[in-house]
C-alpha cells in the first residue's frame, strides 16, 4: 500500500499587490513580506483616521515594522494629523510636485511607536572624483527583456535590499549588466513616463574600494540610458551603513532628500534605515511631444 503524501503547503509571495474599495476608501497596497512593509497607493482624499486604522491592523496580522505612503505636500499634513511621520521628500516626483514620505513605524508587538518614527541620522559621505573611463575589462549590456529581468531580480534578491517601489511590476524594467572576468555588476532601473522619474537600483553591492570605477561607470551608462527616454529625476535607496553603496550615489551627483526608518531587512536579516538619494537629470518637467503635434 503506498504511503500517503502530505499535500504541499501553500506558500506566500514576497511581494503581493492588493486592492481595497469601500464606500469613499479606493487604495492599493504594495504588501512586502520580505522587508515587512507596506507601500500604499492612496486614490482617494480624506478618510485618513480609517485608513490608519486599517493599515495598523494589517501591520499587527503581517508583523509588518512600516507602513509608508508617498503624497503631495497637501496631503502629506493629513496623513500627519493621523499619526504618519515625514520623513522626506523626493525631488519632483510627480514631475511639478515634490512628493513626500509619511510613515508609520511599529514596534516588534505591533504597537505603533509613539511620538511617529524614529529620526535616522546618516554618515556624512565625502564626494570624489567620478569614473570617466571604462575600467580596462569592463563590458557593459543592456537589459530590457522582461522575463530575463525577472528571473534576475529573484536570483540576486537574498544578496541585496531591493524592494519595488511601483505597482504592477516588482523587478526593474531597464538594467544595464556589467561583467569583467567573473565579477558581475547589475544595476536597474524602475521606471515612470508619465511623471517623468525612476528608482535606480544597486542589486549587485561594491564590496570594496577596487570596485567603485566599476559601479560609477556603469551608473553613468544606467543614467544616460534613462536620459534617453526623457527620464528628468531619479532617486535611489541606499542602507545607512553601507559606505561604498552611498559613496556611488554621492560621487555621481545625487542628493539625500529622506532618511527612512526601519525601511529594509538586510541579507543578515537586520531591519536597517535607508538614505533617500535624489538627482535631477535635466531640467524639463514636460515630456517630449511626438513630432506630428
């Protein structure tokens, strides 16, 4: 008689997308198990007291330490007026308007913190000069195929901080793979056309100093690409303690906006803050019209 087999247990996605829609409440939410957090996309003003006590109570079931919502400056004194913290800004995110960053932090039972989240303080990061050249070796490909950025995103997850930051798609859209010999270097890109911004991702890490010609080499070539699809800004999420991963942002121009609490679980599975980096590509906040208007 054959031995009966345990049926497979179900298992949880990273990263979910769920929708919510009650009476004048209309949201989407970006459910990250992995860095338990929760991005909140806010169709509808007002409500905000609910809202929060909707999201605290997912905070408390998910073991979620964050719940975070990026608003214009209006609305971000609501979110405030409810208990969420303002943590920075992102530069012309909504390509005229500054977005801002109002969080909610949790303590390992659950309990929101009181007194709104705890303020991150960063290193001060020294600039340089960037790399100019290619670094002798180095052979750089552009990636834009999306089951191949996909497969990518999955296989370097556990080796980095990466949390998508947009609906509909959690792996970047746009990354440039650098290689010499057997060291690999993948940056991404998530991108938005119609506010004219993306978040650039480090997936791969600079482990030391001899690494950095490679990634700032290989960031210019992801922001140049960027520029070629009207890209204005972009903005890049960095761990407050690592050096070398803050040291590319700063050597290529970008700008700290907002320094997030608790934001990521590192690969050790440490709950980290992160520094906000911000850069202007140019200094156009419309779009490029098709050439038959």
């Amino acid at each position: 008689m054959a031995e009966a087999q345990a049926a497979p247990v179900p298992t949880e996605e990273p990263v979910e997308e769920i929708y919510y829609r009650k009476g004048d409440i209309d949201f989407c939410f970006l459910l990250n198990r992995r860095h338990h957090n929760l991005r909140v996309f806010d169709y509808r003003v007002g409500n905000y007291q609910q809202k929060r006590d909707f999201f605290d109570r997912i905070a408390r079931a998910e073991g979620l330490r964050k719940v975070f919502t990026v608003v214009e400056k209006q609305d971000s004194k609501s979110w405030r007026s409810v208990g969420f913290s303002r943590e920075g800004a992102i530069p012309g995110y909504f390509r005229t308007a500054d977005a801002y960053v109002m969080s909610r932090v949790y303590t390992e039972d659950g309990d929101p913190i009181q007194g709104g989240a705890p303020k991150l303080t960063g290193p001060n990061v020294a600039t340089r000069e960037p790399q100019e050249s290619k670094p002798r070796g180095l052979n750089l490909e552009m990636v834009t195929e999306e089951d191949r950025l996909k497969a990518i995103t999955e296989t370097l997850q556990d080796g980095s901080v990466y949390a998508p930051f947009r609906r509909g798609m959690f792996h970047p859209d746009v990354a440039v793979h650098g290689k010499q010999g057997k060291r690999e270097i993948w940056l991404g890109a998530e991108t938005d056309s119609s506010f004219g911004h993306a978040k650039v991702d480090l997936m791969t890490v600079p482990l030391k100093e001899d690494d950095m010609p490679h990634y700032e080499f290989t960031m210019r070539a992801l922001l140049d690409e960027l520029l070629k699809i009207d890209t204005a800004s972009v903005f890049g999420l960095s761990p407050v303690d690592d050096e070398l991963c803050n040291q590319v942002y700063a050597t290529l121009g970008f700008k700290v906006t907002a320094r997030l609490t608790d934001h990521v679980v590192k690969p050790s599975g440490d709950f980290v803050g992160v520094q906000l980096w911000h850069r202007r590509l140019t200094s156009s906040n419309s779009p490029r019209l098709p050439s038959f208007i």
